[in-house]
C-alpha cells in the first residue's frame, strides 16, 4: 500500500503557523493563529500551502461565532447550500451538523465526499464542533491521491476515462424530515471521471464514494457494481487515513476534491454538535493539466 506521498515533506518551514502532521499520508494539526480574528494575507497564503500539501487542517480551541465561520469560509471562495441539510437561522450557508438520543441517524457515517453528486461538487468544507460527546464522535477522513497512486498500472489504465453517475436522490430524500425539512422535487444527479485531477496540485485522485457513487457509466450492471466495490474497499485502507479526535472548539477544514471523511456514531444517547460552512468548487477535470 505505498504510495508517492508515504512521507509527506514541506519545501520550506512555515515562517506564520506551526503545522504539525498527524500521519505521513494526510492531515495536520494547525496552531499559532485565531481564526476569529482578521486573517493577514501572508497567514492565509500559508493555510493554502498546508491545505494543499495535507489535504485536511485541524484548528484547536476556535470557538468561532456564525458570522465569524461564514468569514472564514469565503476568505477561500464562494458559500455552497447544502440541497437537503437543515441551516443556522439567518445563516443559510451554514448547516447543522447534530446527534443526540432522539436521532435515528447521525450526519457522515459513510464515507464520502461531500455532496459529490452536484454537477461542481463542493471544493471544501470547514466543520466546527460546539459540543462534544464524553467519548467517541470521532471523524476518520483519507486521502484520495494515495488511493489513487497505490493501484496497479492495469486498474488505473483500466480506470482512465471512466465516469460514474453520483446521485443524491438515494441520500437525501426524507433524510431530514424528522427535523421538519421539506423534500426538494428532484435532488442533484451528476456524471464525473472516476478519476479527476486536481485543479491545484495536478494530481490524480479516486474519486468515487460509497454514500453517492451508483454506478459507472457504460459498464453492464454486474461489472459495473463488482468494480465499484473493489474500489470502496480499496479507497478505506487504513494506510491512506488519519483519525481526528473532536473538542469543543474544534475546527475541520477539509479537501472534497482529493479527501473522503467517515463519521463515527458510537456515543449514542451523547449528544454531538456543529456548524458546517461548505465551499463552493468547479466541474472535476479528468486527464492532464
């Protein structure tokens, strides 16, 4: 399960933030700045560095109020909304993410990237946990690229070219009506390369999900469906994942173009509390830059 990013090294010390690793594949803890406060440019430049070079930025100790997450979130671009989740009051940008004793399901608990089935999937997602349980809620998250890279010659020749159909339909009809959301008519529904490169860096990552990914287009069904599950197992190994351990206070700030999450729901009756703030992305690109 080697991959070319097995041990991940910075060209340069950063000279605003501490960035401290949590694997050799993906994820770091971010400190040395107050993500409250106004942002300098040369601070933001060096949170583009780490995002891109680890895929996914652990902030510790934020405590950031709606207006302040939502500023945040358009320092990197245009707010997507969510098509189905339930919102902040007033704050339509920002969903809630919420489990506690009464809830029949909790939010992420298949691995996926977010909202791959809109025609420009989201390009990032900024999570802010308010409250935690006393044990558990973890969010496992994995890099896509590594997945990607560790494939043999044949599968990913195999794999060059191919779309898949991501669908919403499946995940969010009546997902919320417990919380009193109405149904939407229709859901998004999109094809994209199973493959897509990555508009920053130039990489190739997998880009298909267990939560969404339905099947690939102009495969026949029993094909399509055997290959689709060779790469969901694939994709999870635990050589290609970090484990983030929630406070209050925390912050997520993941890559949907090149990283997928997993939510951990094993603190039911505890409850479990956040706002997400999603960023909005572009068509995925297949092939070379």
């Amino acid at each position: 399960m080697a991959s070319q990013d097995a041990a991940r090294q910075p060209a340069a010390p950063y000279r605003h933030l501490r960035v401290d690793q949590l694997t050799p594949t993906i994820g770091a803890e971010i400190s040395g700045i107050d993500l409250g406060e106004p942002i300098p440019d040369a601070h933001l430049r060096e949170i583009e560095r780490a995002f891109a070079e680890n895929l996914v930025l652990f902030f510790r100790d934020q405590h950031l109020s709606p207006r302040q997450q939502t500023d945040f979130g358009r320092r990197f671009g245009d707010l997507h909304h969510h098509p189905a989740a339930p919102f902040v009051e007033g704050h339509p940008e920002l969903m809630i993410i919420a489990a506690d004793e009464n809830s029949s399901r909790a939010n992420g608990e298949a691995w996926h990237s977010d909202v791959s089935c809109d025609a420009e999937p989201p390009m990032g997602s900024i999570l802010q946990i308010l409250e935690c349980p006393p044990t558990g809620g973890d969010t496992l998250f994995a890099n896509m690229y590594s997945a990607y890279d560790a494939l043999s010659d044949r599968m990913k020749a195999h794999l060059d070219g191919l779309e898949a159909v991501h669908d919403g339909e499946h995940v969010y009809r009546g997902l919320y009506a417990d919380l009193g959301v109405s149904d939407r008519p229709l859901y998004p529904r999109a094809h994209h390369p199973v493959v897509r490169t990555h508009p920053v860096t130039g990489r190739k990552a997998l880009f298909v999900n267990s939560a969404f990914t339905t099947r690939i287009v102009g495969l026949p069904g029993a094909e399509s469906d055997a290959l689709l599950r060779y790469l969901f197992a694939h994709l999870i190994h635990p050589a290609f994942q970090c484990r983030f351990r929630w406070t209050p206070g925390s912050l997520a700030f993941w890559d949907n173009r090149c990283a997928q999450h997993h939510a951990i729901w094993d603190y039911w009756p505890a409850r479990r509390y956040g706002h997400r703030v999603t960023i909005k992305g572009c068509k995925p690109i297949q092939g070379d830059l």
